[in-house]
C-alpha cells in the first residue's frame, strides 16, 4: 500500500511540501528569535520546563527570589529602574600631562567628544556664577570654558591672569591643559590655591547680603575644593601617598558635605598603596553604606580585603574536598557581590582583556567605570598574593546565581539596559566596548533556523530537479519504512524468546 501511494505522488506535491515546511519552520525560528530577544528565553524551552516537565515526574525549576537593594530597599522602590547617570571620574587624569602625551606618542585620541564636553559642561557649573560679568577676568574666563579649542582656552586664560593676577579658575585651567608634566600642573595649581583661599574667605565674609553672594561662595567653595583635591592627586602621583593621603583627609573634614565628589575613592587608592589594610577597612565601613551610591572601587576594594585574608593559602583543588571555610566563603560572596555590580571588571583585572587611558566621566557599572577602576586598582590585586587567582577561580559562578534573564537583580538593581550605548560615547573608537550580558542564542533558535534552511533547500532542489527528487524521496521513504520493519521483527523475536 506505501509502494502504491508513493507511485502516485507527483514532484508538485512534494515540491508543495517542503515550500510548506520551510515556511512553517520559518514562521517558529521568527517567532522563538522574537521571544527571545523580548524575554531572553526560548519560547519552547519555556513551555517544556513549565508544562511538559510536571507531565513527566520532573520538579519545576524556579528562580531564586531577588534580594533587596544591598540590604534592604523596599519593594517599591525596586520597581524604580535606575537611569544611566554619568558621573565624574574621581581619579580623571591630566589633559596636558597625561592625556596629550598619550596622544604625541601613539596619535591616537584618548578622549571622546562626548566625554570632553562633558566636562566643559562641568567647569561651567562649578567653575561660574552670575556674579562673573562684574569681574572682567572671571567674564573672560566664562567664554574660555566654552571654548571648543585648547588652545583657544588658553590664551583666554592668560587675558584673564593679564586682568587679575589671582584669577584662581585662570591657573586652574593652565593646570590642567597646558602643563605637560605632573610637577608643572602642581605649581600652577599651587598658584591657584593662594588665589582660591583668598577669594574664598573673602566671599565667606559677605555670603549673606544678597543672593548672589551666595551664588559666588558656592562658586568658590567648588573652586577651592577642586584645587585642593587636584594638588592631592598630584602629589600621589609624584609618590608623595602620605601627604596626599592627610589632605585628602583634610578635604573631607573641611568639607563633609561635598561625599557626592567621591573624595573617599582618591583616598581609598592612596591607602591600597601604602597598604594601610586596617585603614583601608575603616574607609570602608564608613561609605560602603545603602544610603550611598555604589561604585566599582567601593565592592571591589571590600572584595580585596576579604580575598586577602584567604587567597595566599587558597586552592581550588583542597577547596573541592574539604569545602570552603567560612573565610573563603566570605570572600567569594564579596567577590560575587562585586561582579553583579560591574562583571566588566574581572576581565581587565584578570589582564583577559587591554586597558586603555580612563575617560574623565564613568559610567557605573559599565565598561567606562570598570577601565578606570582597573587601570589604577589592578597592581593592588597584583600585590597581595594569591588573589587574582581566587578572583579567576569565583568570579564567573556570579552569572549562575543572578536569575536569568536579568529583570531580576540578586543584591543590586537589574543591570541597566542602556550602558553599552554610554559606553559607546565615552571611550575611544580603538577601544573594544565590553558588553553585558552576552546572551547565548537558546539550542531551539539553532534548531529551528536549521530546520528552515534545510527544508527551504530541498524546496529548491525539488523546484529544479523534481524527477530525481522524488526517487529520492521514495527511496528515503522505503528505507525508513523498511528499517523501522527490521527493527519490529527484533524486537518482537527477542520478546518470544524471553517468553519461551
């Protein structure tokens, strides 16, 4: 009856068949590609985990429930989803000093137009007030920060000195871009601390008659603590760590209210470099709090010290027979922590991946902020034995307990959706942007954009070559048959005998 029915078939029904097969298996790989881009999962691994597995005697799977916020936001607050904020880069390095001479050596730009106007935005708010257009020199320095061309910046900022020598914004913007060394930027800024301290008292003693004098003191004020932070970093640069480390200490005293600077981040560097652990720790305890934005330095530097108390004796391999003891087990919860705020990290602690010069602005937990914590933070992983190692052991068993696909955060927010278009912006085009999370195209997409090719080309060898298709697929099909028969008659021949 099989031999007959075959006969009759002609090469337009099976040329209809597979058209309509191809067609069908393209409509599911269109769909499950859709569904998996909307919910990250496919669509028919979904529904046999949901509905076929309990048919079958198997448990359902089901997600871990979300953590709160790093210990404890309310659930309301968790549906707020955070927004790509830029943020200054605290330790940002010198235009003049470092940034153009990476660029005279390899000609390669290290700042993004993005990035840089940014920053003019910045110096424009901190560095003006409405009060500029009664002081010549603080008019000429208005325009200069809205000036596009360097040089442009600072020839205005010379006219400024021109009209009053202790014009503190003038020395600062020399500091900052027409020194091209590290002790060349500090006496400039030296320059501007005399001329900021001055101002600055003076705008203390009349703050309250109007307004605008109160306008002009938190100008001043902006001025005095950018000057103040920027000779601490030069002075860590220069190798001086302990007289940076007092200043910046100084700093925070003078001026607590200012902890949206990130002060604590240049000090938390500057104590990693002398070593100053116990230090280090009490930084720690008093900024790695709830009420405080995270950031890469505060989880990863948390994670450095609880590595190092077990790293120097740790090995995966007695590690797998005895267990973790509670220490180690510290140490890779703060090392899992650390990654689900910034997975882009560990690639570049791990040397998995090059660095390139930080932008001025970061994005947290994108790829910006992780350039920038590892570009100053990787010979501190380096000095303490042992971990980075722990770090290669731990760090990629953080991707199998955030719920997947990530709406779901495990101790922080979900991973925003919009860093790798930030990230775009702010790091060089010669850069390779790290994304995440790179999600793995489901088995059943492979299956089905299979199925569609192969049924669609046998659609097209059907069209061109009917006659010899169909002996193929009659043969196929008596072959099938005739196995599926040999198979029968064993099985049934091995039943008599067990029988017998």
């Amino acid at each position: 009856m099989l031999t007959v029915f075959l006969s009759t078939l002609t090469p337009k029904f099976y040329f209809a068949l597979t058209v309509t097969s191809s067609f069908i298996s393209g409509l599911i790989f269109v769909f499950e590609w859709w569904h998996f881009r909307k919910y990250g999962t496919s669509f028919i691994e979904q529904v046999s985990v949901s509905h076929l597995r309990p048919l079958i005697g198997g448990a359902e799977s089901s997600p871990p429930a979300p953590a709160a916020f790093s210990a404890g936001d309310n659930e309301s607050s968790r549906q707020n989803m955070p927004e790509c904020k830029v943020w200054r880069n605290p330790l940002n390095l010198f235009r003049g000093a470092e940034y153009s001479r990476y660029m005279w050596v390899t000609g390669k730009e290290p700042l993004t137009y993005y990035d840089m106007n940014l920053s003019a935005q910045d110096h424009q708010t901190f560095f003006t007030c409405d009060t500029d257009a009664l002081r010549p020199s603080d008019t000429v320095m208005q325009k200069a920060w809205r000036e596009r061309n360097p040089q442009a910046r600072i020839k205005a900022a010379y006219q400024a000195l021109e009209l009053n020598n202790d014009c503190a914004t003038a020395y600062v913007l020399l500091a900052e871009e027409e020194a091209t060394t590290i002790v060349d930027a500090e006496k400039y800024f030296k320059q501007a601390l005399k001329a900021g301290e001055m101002i600055y008292r003076k705008s203390q003693n009349c703050h309250s008659q109007s307004p605008q004098h109160e306008a002009q003191l938190r100008r001043d004020t902006n001025v005095l603590v950018y000057v103040k932070r920027r000779l601490a970093m030069c002075a860590r640069k220069l190798g001086r760590i302990r007289e940076a480390v007092k200043m910046m200490r100084d700093l925070m005293k003078e001026f607590p209210l200012l902890s949206m600077l990130n002060i604590h981040e240049n000090l938390l560097e500057a104590l990693l470099e002398l070593q100053a652990y116990a230090d280090v720790q009490a930084v720690l305890a008093k900024y790695d709090d709830i009420s405080l934005p995270k950031s890469a330095a505060i989880c990863y530097t948390a994670a450095l010290l609880k590595a190092r108390a077990v790293s120097e004796r740790f090995s995966p391999e007695t590690a797998s027979k005895r267990g973790l003891s509670t220490a180690e087990i510290n140490a890779v919860e703060a090392i899992h922590r650390a990654v689900e705020f910034n997975p882009h990290v560990p690639k570049y602690l791990l040397e998995m991946k090059s660095l390139v010069l930080p932008p001025e602005h970061i994005l947290k937990r994108g790829d910006s902020e992780a350039v920038a914590y590892a570009f100053f933070h990787l010979q501190h992983w380096k000095r303490i034995e042992g971990a980075l190692n722990l770090l290669h052991c731990t760090w990629e068993g953080t991707f199998r307990m955030i719920p997947y696909p990530l709406e779901k955060g495990h101790l922080f927010y979900p991973y925003p959706s919009c860093t790798e278009t930030a990230d775009r912006e702010l790091l060089p085009t010669f850069h390779e942007v790290s994304v995440y999370p790179q999600k793995e195209l489901p088995f059943f997409i492979h299956f089905t954009a299979g199925l569609c090719s192969f049924s669609a080309m046998l659609a097209l060898l059907t069209h061109q070559f009917p006659e010899l298709m169909v002996v193929f697929a009659k043969a196929v099909s008596t072959v099938s048959v005739m196995g599926l028969a040999q198979v029968s008659l064993e099985f049934l021949g091995i039943l008599r005998s067990r029988v017998k």
